[in-house]
C-alpha cells in the first residue's frame, strides 16, 4: 500500500522532528550493459535506449552514476522496464531543479527510486522533503513505507507516530504503524491501531482481514473470526481473506480436541482454499 494523497497541517513547533537514522540496504552489483533499441518505426527518442554511453542531465539525476554500476538483467524487458525506471528519476530531478523548495517533488522522486530499487536514496529524499516542511504528513507515511520494504519496523513505526501527531485522521499511518507493530510481534498494539483506522474507514476489507489475523495470533480465534467474516462479506474473492478465515476455522475446531498444530491447520485450510463451491466462497 502506498499513501494516497495527503494534506500537510499545521503541528505544534515543540515536536521533536530530527532525521531517522536507517540502514543501508544490500548494494546492487553487476556489469555495464549497452545497446540500442528500436528501427525506423520507433524513431521516437524514448524508445531508444543505451545503458553505457547514455548521459544524464546531472550527476544527481542519474542513481547509478556516482557507483557507475548497472544491474544485470536476465532478459531485454527486464533492461528496458529499467531504463525507463531511471528515466523517471532522472526526469523528477529536473523537476527539483526547477523548484528545489517544494517536498511534494522529493516524494515524487523517492516514489521514482523506489521502483528502481534505490531504497536508501530514496529515504534520503524523503528526509530531505522532512526538512522543507517538517509538519508534511505525507512525507512521514512515505518514508515510513520505504522503512517497512527495508525491514526497518522500528523507524516505521516512529514516523508513523509522528504523521498522526500532525493528522489524527490519517488512515495510512494508523494502517502502516499497525503492520509495524505485527512484524514486531506486538499485535496488541497492531490490533489497536487497526481500531482507528476501521472507526475512520469502516468500508475497508483488508483493514477487517488484518485485524483479524492480529487477533488469531493472540489466540482470539471467535473475534477473528467474526472480522474475517466481514472481511469475506466486503470482499468474497478476496483470496487471502478466505484463506485466513479457513485458517482460523480450522484452529477453532482443532483446540476442542486440545493444543493447535499450526503446520496442521494450514495444510487443513489450504484443502479447503482448493474445495472451493461454485461461486468462489469457501464451502
């Protein structure tokens, strides 16, 4: 889930707002590829492509230039699906340069770095965008969601904190921070924040689901059912969602004959995923 547009209030100038410090990600390694794309019927420039000799409009534009390393690729879709990748950050860059006060353009171009796989510049823009307008909810709900690629749920869960101390309204943050807090084992808190988010969105079936799986894991397994209830009713070819729920159902009838083997219940509701009645629900 990526946010959605976000509006930027007014916070209180006592918050503390410093820069999260986070890991570097894995380096990308490989060899230089070059090549050119394209005949007389795709005469167009973007169409054509050359990963070796191809400049950039500036250092900054180009996220392999500094390392002057390029990914290998396994086939020439995967090549040109990068090159267009790189052209787009290249392409915000120009954008900054036009107008370098304006955070909305460095969360553009971290969304950019994103796709192309440079997790670690793109938090540098989102720190950036931070900077320039520290009471920017967006910024915080995009950073926070590069942290969550990067495994880094702790930082995650920090700038989802500060995004609501701006926007209590904010149903990305309480949904981001509450995925945060699963991967850390506190579904408690998961479980809470999934609260706010359905009182803010109640139409939200993931938002149902997930809630409901938190409570499955605290061992809940009536009140996780009933969420994956309505979870299936909002959404019945939800896959994910019927898988969950066979799960539970499955538990549910195995701890009346005592302790629940989990290996057990899942190879039980993956047999009910493949009994499936005709109009897709479970049976």
């Amino acid at each position: 889930m990526r946010p959605t547009e976000f509006i930027c209030a007014a916070m209180d100038d006592d918050e503390d707002l410093e820069p999260m410090t986070v890991p570097r990600p894995r380096a990308h390694s490989g060899v230089c590829l070059t090549g050119e794309g394209g005949g007389p019927e795709q005469a167009a420039e973007e169409d054509r492509w050359s990963l070796g000799d191809e400049p950039s409009s500036s250092p900054g534009a180009d996220p392999a230039h500094e390392s002057g390393i390029y990914p290998i690729f396994d086939d020439g879709d995967a090549a040109l699906m990068w090159v267009k990748q790189r052209r787009a950050v290249q392409q915000c860059t120009a954008e900054i340069e036009t107008a370098p006060d304006d955070p909305l353009r460095y969360l553009k171009r971290a969304r950019a770095k994103v796709e192309l796989g440079t997790l670690k510049e793109a938090l540098e823009d989102c720190t950036r965008a931070v900077s320039i307008r520290p009471d920017c909810v967006e910024a915080y709900v995009t950073r926070a969601d590069i942290e969550f690629d990067m495994q880094s749920y702790a930082e995650c869960a920090a700038d989802c904190t500060k995004a609501l101390r701006i926007d209590r309204t904010c149903v990305d943050a309480f949904e981001r921070r509450a995925s945060a807090k699963a991967a850390l084992a506190d579904y408690q808190a998961a479980i809470h924040d999934y609260d706010e988010a359905i009182l803010l969105r109640p139409r939200d079936a993931s938002l149902f689901r997930d809630r409901g799986e938190m409570k499955s894991r605290l061992g809940d397994l009536q009140a996780a059912l009933e969420d994956l209830n309505v979870a299936a009713a909002m959404a019945p070819n939800d896959e994910d969602t019927q898988f969950k729920r066979g799960l539970v159902k499955v538990m549910i009838a195995d701890s009346a004959r005592g302790p629940v083997d989990w290996s057990k219940a899942v190879s039980k509701a993956l047999a009910l995923m493949a009994a499936k009645t005709d109009d897709g629900r479970l049976a």
